[in-house]
C-alpha cells in the first residue's frame, strides 16, 4: 500500500472510530448563510516542520506540509476537486481555513488534521472537526420609511463571540467578547458618525442589529463580522428604506411617461409575490 492511499486509510478508519465514539475529538458547529466568508480557525501558531491538512467530507483541499512554501488548496491537492473554485484561502502563518461566497453545497464536515513533531523521531497528532452548515437567505432588508427593520446574526447565546458592525464601511455598532458593559452603537464607537442619533438597539446575547424610525437615508450596505476563537464569518446585508408616496408617485409618473430617463432603483417589496422587485426611478 502507497504511502498516499495509506493516509487516506488512516484517515477515514480514524473518522469512523470518532464517530462510534472510540476516541474524543474537538469539535465545532458552525452556521452561516449563503453568501458568506467564513474562517475556520486552527488554533496554533505553524512552526518550520509542522504539517496541516484540510478534509471536506473525506477529500483533501487544503495542506501545508512542513515548509510554508509547499502549499495546496482544492484541485492543486493531489485529490482535490473543483467544487470550490479558487474559493479556498489558506493562513500560511496559522494553516486557518477561509472559504470563500460560500454555497449550499459547502455543507459538511470539515476535518483539521495537525501533525506536530514532539521529539526526533516522533509526533502528535491533533484533530479538529467544523460541522459547517450553510442556510439559503434572503440578505436583502426593504423597510418603509418610520418602521424598525433587524439585522440578524442567527447566532443563538455565545458570550465568547464579538460583534461588529459597519454601515457603508463606517464602524456603527459592536459587541466585545463576553463583556456587556463593551458594548457600543454609532457615535459612542471610535469612528462612528451621528447619521443614527440613538435609533440602534444591539442585541446583546445574539448580537443582532436592530434600526430604529428607519429613513430613506439608512439604505445601503451593512457589514457584519462575528469572530470566535474557532471561526470568523463576514456578512453583507443591503437594506432599502423606502417613502411609500414617494414610490407611488414617481411609479405612476412612469407610467404616464412624463418623467426623464430613469436612472436609479428602489427596491420595491409590494410589486411581486416573488419576494419584490427592483424598480427604475429618477430622484
């Protein structure tokens, strides 16, 4: 038997084993929403002749294997697949896992394998395992002008996770590790703006945003970053915060064909049973 099929032999008789419960293992479950970027934290500094492997459902698509210099992810590993596309970014100081937009299908186990050396002629070895689940969610918020919209993390109680916040790229709102008094929205943030004056609520168990007498102004792109020591997740929401009559009239001036070429869209929730369409309108 090859020294490679022996690996693998190896590897999938010490998953069975932890699974029928013959050995403990460090685990880990992980949920996030399609779209996302998330890292899978491996816990360690590398050292000159450490070697770490990355296993998705048994397939190898990532290694570091001694010299930070022989680095594989996905199809460059020797069985590796195309499933992920370039999607794969691997730590070269940590060996930590990043994937990337990622998908549905990204759902699985995801297996961490660290072979250190201990003394000359021996080594540990160290298994961590990602149980990663991934949701299919509409990340897009349309909310009439006046009324409140949230912004959830679907993250249930976890004092060990910080929360952050950002609104076009501006930090408004975050949560520090396991530390309630650490918590901050808008302006009391080091560089928060006063564009919400007191109209966020932060959750402080789940970390979710809340956005308070919405205005036409909030609309844009809200980042969310959730860091534990096992993972990090980065998440995007686009929020739309519409004037009804506004949209009403500039709907039906369309219609009328008065108006100049359109130029601008407004997500408009109410003209499709199919979760909402986007309409063109001039300011």
């Amino acid at each position: 038997m090859s020294a490679k099929s022996l690996t693998i032999y190896f590897h999938n008789m010490m998953h069975d084993l932890i699974h029928l419960g013959f050995f403990s293992f460090d685990t880990d479950g992980v949920s996030v929403m399609e779209g996302d970027s998330v890292t899978l934290h491996t816990g360690v500094r590398m050292k000159q002749k450490e070697k770490i492997r990355w296993y998705f459902n048994h397939t190898a698509i990532a290694r570091i294997l001694g010299d930070r210099g022989k680095i594989c992810t996905d199809v460059q590993c020797n069985n590796g697949t195309e499933r992920f596309k370039g999607r794969l970014k691997l730590d070269r100081k940590t060996g930590s896992l990043t994937i990337r937009d990622i998908r549905t299908t990204d759902s699985g186990l995801y297996d961490l394998l660290i072979n250190r050396v201990h003394r000359r002629h021996s080594s540990i070895s160290n298994t961590k395992i990602f149980i990663v689940a991934v949701h299919d969610e509409m990340k897009r918020k349309s909310v009439k002008e006046g009324e409140s919209v949230t912004l959830d993390t679907h993250v249930t109680k976890n004092p060990n996770n910080s929360i952050t916040w950002y609104f076009n790229d501006i930090l408004i709102a975050k949560k520090i590790t396991g530390d309630q008094s650490k918590i901050c929205t808008d302006v009391e943030c080091e560089d928060g703006a006063e564009r919400f004056r007191g109209r966020l609520k932060l959750n402080h168990q789940t970390g979710s945003l809340t956005i308070m007498n919405t205005r036409t102004t909030d609309s844009g792109d809200y980042k969310l970053q959730i860091r534990s020591s096992r993972f990090s997740i980065i998440r995007s929401f686009s929020v739309s915060a519409y004037n009804f009559m506004m949209i009403l009239k500039k709907y039906i001036c369309l219609l009328s064909h008065m108006c100049p070429v359109p130029s601008a869209a407004i997500y408009f929730p109410l003209l499709s049973s199919q979760g909402g369409r986007f309409c063109h309108f001039t300011h």
